[in-house]
C-alpha cells in the first residue's frame, strides 16, 4: 500500500523507528514513529499505522468492506441465484479477511500479488492452497470493486489488470468407443429413468444441471428434439440456519445455453417408451421428486464401477459426446449450437478431443507417399 513514510533507521537503544505523516494541513505536519526490534517487524507495524489512520482521516464510507457490500448490492438485480451466492462467497471467505479494513485506495498492487500468491499455497479451510481458477475467480471481484470504487466514488484506486494465475490445462477424461459400447448396453439394459438421462447425456451432450432440471414436458418427441431451457443447482443458503445450502432451478448460464437439441433416432425410440407425464422429472418419472447433480454424479461412479469403466467425471459425457460428432464428421458451427456455445472456437478449444483411434487413421493416410515411387 502507498505509504506516507520517511527513512527508517536504527535508533541508539538498538530498536528500529520508522516515521510517517500522522497529519498534515496548511498549518503544520504532525509526525508518528513506531518501534520495534527488527526491521521487518517495524514496516509491519508502519504499514498498519498507515492504514489506520487513512481510515480515520477518510471516513468509513471508503473503507474496503463497505464499497465491495456497496458493488455487491449493485449488481444483485443482474445476477443468477447462483452467481450472486458465489460473488457473496468469494468476497466474505476470502477478499473481505484481507481487505475488509483497509481503505481503499490504500490497496497495492504488491499486496495483491502477495494475496494471490498466498491464496494458491495456504488458502482455503484445510490451508493446503486454491486451485488456480478459484483464485482468479476471487482476484476478478477485486478488480471490479477496484473498478466500481473507481468510476462511482471517484477513488484512486490500483491497476491490477494482468494480474492472474496461469491455469494448467488438464486433459479431459473421454470414453473410448469401446468403453462408450460397454456404458451404452449396460444402461440400455438396465432402463431406469435414470439410466436414461446418462444415455441422454452421452447422445446430445447436455450438461449434469440441464439434465437434472429436464421435464418431460420439454421432450418434444413429435418434433423429435428436446428444449433445454433450465438447469439445476446447489447453492450456499445463508439466510437459512438449519441448511446451509439450497437446491435451485433457473434459466441456464447464458442465452446460448437455451436451446432446441435433435435427439437420435435410437435414442428418441426409448423416450417413446418411456414416456411419463408432462410435469414429471425425465431422472425420476415422478412430478415431486427430482435428482440433484451430485446424487447424479455418484450414481454415474457406481454404473462405471459396475461395467469395469475406470473412473470419470459426468461431463466427461459431455466431452465424449462432442469428440465422437467431430470423429464422424459433424460440421463445427452445428456442434456448437448443440452444446450450446457462444462461439465456435470454445467447442474446437475446450470440448473436441481427437481420439487416438482417428489420429492414427489420419496419420496412415501418407502411408501412401512413403510406398510411392
């Protein structure tokens, strides 16, 4: 933070004193010290003083917690359920501990480089380190309440643009074909509605929420398609003291993800079958009773457990589903649409996963040039 500082030095009793402005107007500088016995502890105990006194001397009204409360209020009327609870999560489990205090414009950006540094080895409750994506999710608020302090209070705030965590791209778990048969007839034989919804999955590329949230009433089986127009959630749930979290219902992420996907034909043949009343659950047949996405996610661990599958994650599916249209020939932009992507380059760049199978296949096309004479 920018300190209102003069040269520290080593005093006669052998203690370090720092010096800063406590005070200044047109009729005099006031002075404060402080002492310590070594040099670090003695620019702690500055910057500490430092920052106190700017609270006083500024007002409350400028202090870190009540400007992000302040941006966090602001964009509530915008925002999902769900987004709105994480916001609140971030800000209160992480930024508000180590900022809540502070004036703002008294934040470096050397601070916050130290905060996101101290958040990827010792964050969190078990203080083992953050992923580098929930890291950057908190350093992103940061920036907007820097920003909203900015442009609504007037406030000189940091820059900390391009500060971020490099996030590792992990490859995705797919099915292998054969893998994706043995999965396919061991649900196909054992049709619960549940089973259904993990084959949906597989065939069309919904997400675990969309797939939860699916009524049958938006199966349009004349018009042999589905309308994917709401997901399904769990959600912090402050307000309620017996349950900290809550099961939500809501319009998808984006308005890309509102869409119409064509269901194959073999796989329209078993919703025919299946068919239940309008108002019920495709994951249960019942109108009262759903199947969140965690309870998905374990009955798809005990299914692949049970067909000898090593161990995936459900929107492992999702990508499998995407890595076989491409292996077959689907054009990008009808893909995208399917999986309901604002852009095309997000399906080539996140979702499409050439098979080993088809990169031997395309590498054995030249086996023809190394025989030719």
């Amino acid at each position: 933070m920018p300190k209102q500082e003069k040269d520290n030095c080593l005093h006669k009793d052998g203690c370090w004193v720092d010096q800063y402005i406590k005070e200044k107007n047109e009729e005099k500088v006031e002075d404060g010290y402080v002492y310590e016995m070594t040099y670090e502890e003695t620019k702690r105990r500055l910057d500490s003083a430092t920052v106190s006194h700017l609270i006083m001397s500024s007002g409350d009204q400028l202090v870190f917690d009540i400007i992000s409360e302040d941006w966090l209020n602001a964009q509530k009327p915008g925002l999902k359920v769900s987004s709105y609870s994480k916001y609140s999560n971030l800000l209160h489990s992480y930024l508000l501990p180590a900022f809540g205090e502070y004036h703002i414009e008294s934040i470096s950006r050397s601070e916050v480089l130290q905060f996101s540094r101290d958040l990827l080895t010792t964050g969190g409750v078990k203080k083992t380190g953050l992923s580098p994506k929930t890291v950057n999710s908190v350093l992103s608020i940061l920036k907007n309440i820097l920003k909203y302090a900015g442009r609504e209070r007037g406030c000189h705030v940091a820059s900390i643009e391009g500060i971020s965590i490099r996030q590792q791209q992990k490859p995705m778990r797919i099915l292998s074909r054969n893998e994706q048969a043995i999965l396919s007839k061991h649900l196909y034989s054992n049709l619960t509605p549940c089973h259904l919804g993990i084959l949906l999955c597989l065939y069309t590329g919904m997400r675990i929420g969309e797939v939860c949230a699916l009524k049958w009433e938006d199966i349009i089986l004349e018009e042999q398609c589905l309308y994917v127009h709401q997901s399904m959630q769990r959600v912090q749930n402050k307000k309620e003291k017996d349950s900290k979290t809550k099961v939500i219902i809501q319009t998808p992420k984006s308005d890309c993800s509102i869409r119409k996907i064509p269901v194959p034909n073999e796989m329209l043949q078993l919703l025919v079958l299946s068919k239940k009343q309008n108002e019920a659950f495709l994951l249960t047949g019942l109108v009262n009773s759903y199947i969140e996405p965690r309870c998905l996610e374990n009955h798809l661990d005990a299914v692949t457990k049970a067909c000898g599958i090593s161990k995936i994650n459900f929107h492992a599916l999702r990508h499998t589903f995407a890595t076989r249209c491409v292996e077959l020939g689907f054009d990008i932009k009808s893909l995208s649409e399917i999986l309901g992507h604002a852009s095309v380059d997000i399906t080539l760049n996140r979702y499409v996963h050439p098979s080993m199978e088809l990169k031997q296949k395309n590498m054995n096309r030249l086996s023809a040039l190394i025989t030719s004479k």
